[in-house]
C-alpha cells in the first residue's frame, strides 16, 4: 500500500530532521514555539481581499527552511493533505461573490477569486510554519513548552500519544490490506461491501494494540505522567531573536509595506 508506506517514511523524515543541528534547531523551543503562534494569528487575522500584504508573509517559512536545511518535499507531502480543504472552500467564493475588483486588460479580477487565492495563501504559510516547527524541534520539547504554558496535561499526552503511535496505526492498516489483497486476487482495492468489516476490525485490532502499549508503558513504571524533556533556560540570543522576529511580524501586519516598497521604487 504506497500510500500508507509513503505517510509513515514521512513520519520518520520530520522527525530525524528534528536531530539537526542548524541554527535554527538550537533556537531555544519555547521561542520557535511563541512565533509560530503569533505568525498564525497575524497571517489569519488579515482580510480575505488583502493578498499584496499577506504575500510578504512568505519570508518566514523560506528563511527557516533555508537555515534550517528543511528539504521542501517533505513538508509539501504533508502541505498536500491540508489543501484539498481550502481549496473546496474558496471555491465557492468565486462562484457566489462575482464582483469585479479591477481588471487586467478586458479581463475582471473579481473579489471572489481574491478571496480564493487568500485562503489558499493563509492554509499554505499556516501548515507551513506548523510542519517547519515538527521539523525544527522534537515532539518531546514541544510537549514541554505546552505544559509551560499551562495546557492541561490530559491534552498534550493526547497530542503526544496520537503523534507517537500513529506510525503503529498505519502500519496496522498496512498489515491488513496485505492480508486482504492476498486473499482476493486480482483486487485493486478494498470493496466498498467490505470495508464495513475492515473498519470494525482495524477498531477492535486497535483496542487490542492500545492496551498491550499500555501494559508495557506500566511496565516501564509510567504513572501517568511522561518525562518530555529537560528544563532548558533562555539565554540573551534566545530572547533577541524572539523580540526581533516579533517587531519585524507586527511591523509587517500593521505597516503597510506594498505602498512604501511603491513609493522607494517611484
């Protein structure tokens, strides 16, 4: 199943890049954690027709990934799976809102496409940043920092859980679609009159999966409480970065920077 082989090697690759030793790797966890955030919620909170703004907002995943040393497939792969979604739903604006924003020659730019093009711009730097930070830092100190800042601890352990074993989900589902295929010979899929009982079994196989980890994590003496990661303090960089590569996102989301770009080039 090329699929399920090609989402667990993905897996694996975010994580063994997380090993890195960039510089944006050694970026304090807390401070990749608070920018990609504050980056979110200022690319989010612009408006649906304003695209000259939102496009300087391009910077921030290129230069991570460039120091970073990401490779862009990877996170394209993942960046694939969210698109399909906005793309549905901004697809809509363009037939419903046909109002001529301006035109390129005879033909009109209308307010639904802008619409359009923002949502897909939003989606695309928003998972983006999300992949670069998974990419940048392990899961473990993530968990750490959203412990830091007051999370409920039911819900990181959920995140880090679901994270974890999902690679053991797929490999399950793998397993079973092995075993399918080989007794139905000439099949290029799961029939849709089986796929009631391959869903069912895939639930009980996963209960069954669920509490054999559970024994041996108890085995392992855990009491409910993971050990994320080391305490790691924020020295003077740590805090420079985080200060500057604020000012510069709230300096772009309040400063109109199209309009004095225009006028430097006049």
């Amino acid at each position: 199943m090329t699929g399920i082989s090609e989402s667990m090697s993905t897996i694996n690759s975010l994580e063994e890049l997380a090993d890195k030793k960039t510089i944006i790797h050694q970026i304090h966890p807390r401070v990749k954690l608070i920018l990609t955030l504050l980056y979110i919620v200022l690319v989010i909170s612009y408006k649906p027709y304003d695209i000259t703004g939102l496009t300087f907002y391009a910077f921030y995943p290129i230069i991570l990934m460039v120091l970073g040393e990401i490779p862009f497939m990877p996170l394209f792969k993942r960046l694939l799976i969210a698109l399909p979604f906005s793309f549905f739903a901004g697809l809509s604006n363009i037939f419903f809102d046909r109002q001529a924003a301006f035109f390129i020659g005879s033909l009109p730019i209308t307010f639904g496409l802008i619409s359009f093009f923002s949502i897909m711009l939003k989606t695309i730097f928003t998972v983006m940043a999300v992949l670069i930070l998974i990419a940048t830092t392990s899961m473990p100190k993530i968990a750490y920092q959203l412990l830091s800042f007051k999370l409920p601890q039911m819900i990181v352990e959920q995140i880090m859980l679901t994270y974890r074993y999902i690679s053991v989900l797929l490999q399950e589902v793998s397993s079973m679609y092995t075993a399918y295929i080989l007794r139905s010979p000439g099949a290029k899929g799961i029939k849709m009159q089986d796929m009631g009982v391959f869903v069912g079994q895939l639930l009980l196989r996963s209960f069954d999966r669920a509490e054999n980890i559970y024994m041996a994590m108890k085995c392992r003496g855990y009491d409910g409480k993971f050990l994320y990661a080391k305490p790691q303090p924020m020295i003077k960089s740590d805090w420079m970065i985080l200060l500057m590569t604020a000012g510069l996102l709230f300096l772009m989301r309040f400063f109109d920077l199209g309009l004095f770009i225009g006028n430097f080039v006049r």
